[in-house]
C-alpha cells in the first residue's frame, strides 16, 4: 500500500501503517472469482450471403430451379379454377337512400343551415355543401333544397359562382328529395332544370 502523506499536525494522531515484508508471498485465500465464460462463437456466414463481385456476377452460371416436363409421364390436369367476374365497385346511392342520421337537435339543423346558405352567398359552394349534405340527412327539406340550388346550373349562374361544374343529375336527386321533405319550391325548380336542357 502506498504512503500516504498526512500534513504533520495530523501525522501524530495517525499511527503508521504496518507492512508486510515484500519477500513474503501474500497469504492465499480461497478465490471468490469464477473463471470467464468462453464467449460464444459466431456461426460462420453462409455463402449465398457473401457479395458478389460486379465482375463475376454478370458472368456468374444460376442453376436452373424448374424441372424439365417428364415426356413419358402422363399427369392428371385440373382444369384451372374459374376467376370469378370482376368486381365492379357499387353504383352511387342517391342522397335519398342515404340512411338516417343520427338524431341531430332541431337548433343545430337551423345553424347548418343558416351557415350553409351564408356560403353560397359568398360563393363558396364546396364548404357550403359540408354543412348542407349534413343539415339534409337529418330531414330538412330546406337543406336539401339549397343542396340542389348548390349543383344547379340556374342557381350557380345567380350566384356568380366559378370553378364549380354544374350537375343536373344531382340538382334533380336534391331538389326530388327536398319535394319528399315536403319543400314545395321544389317541383318548380325541377320543372326549370327540365325546361332548360
């Protein structure tokens, strides 16, 4: 053990360390350490793994994986399951076979409403439509009127709207739907759609 050096007032206090000879072996204990523990090998890489030079792969020999046809050999042939028709995606239901909504409070349909009609004023139809569609599937014919004046060609020309297509289809599905919500503004305006094909 190494001398420690102590300032002097406290060296007196301290009694000096006793060493052993250094000719003498240190006593032997029994040891508390384990041997390590061989660490474990890595299995070699296989060589598939391995790179391939850019050189020798394009010279490189693949074994064939197909077995050639046997000549001699006949085989049962299955005949090849028949694909079924091709799926075509469903037809787009009219918005009056959309199914009921949840109940919506009356206060809330008004707001939709009055929100809805406030963006067609100022000519922004597609946010206009967002609350509309929404007022109209809970059961205002109000809401499904002004959905129908939103795709109608009439209506769009009033008011100055550009960038949105007119849709005569769906102004008719709209306004057929209100006139069922019991709107009677509807049969004129479906009478001016046909009137100006």
């Amino acid at each position: 053990m190494p001398d420690v050096r102590v300032p002097s007032p406290l060296r007196a206090a301290v009694p000096p360390l006793s060493q052993p000879p250094l000719t003498q072996p240190p006593p032997t204990q029994p040891s508390l350490v384990q041997p390590p523990l061989a660490a474990p090998i890595a299995p070699p890489m296989p060589a598939a793994s391995a790179p391939v030079p850019a050189a020798s792969a394009a010279t490189a020999v693949v074994p064939s994986t197909t077995t050639p046809p046997a000549a001699a050999t006949p085989t049962a042939t299955t005949p090849p399951a028949a694909t079924p028709p091709a799926a075509t995606p469903p037809a787009a239901a009219p918005p009056a076979a959309a199914p009921p909504a949840a109940a919506v409070p009356p206060a809330l349909i008004d707001v939709l409403i009055r929100r809805g009609e406030t963006l067609l004023a100022i000519g922004d139809i597609s946010g206009a439509r967002r609350f509309l569609e929404r007022a109209a599937a809970s059961g205002s014919g109000r809401a499904a009127l002004a959905m129908g004046g939103s795709f109608d060609p009439h209506v769009l020309a009033e008011l100055g709207a550009r960038g949105i297509t007119p849709d005569r289809a769906a102004a008719r599905q709209w306004y057929q739907r209100a006139a069922a919500l019991g709107e009677a503004e509807a049969a004129s305006r479906i009478a001016a759609l046909d009137g100006t094909q």
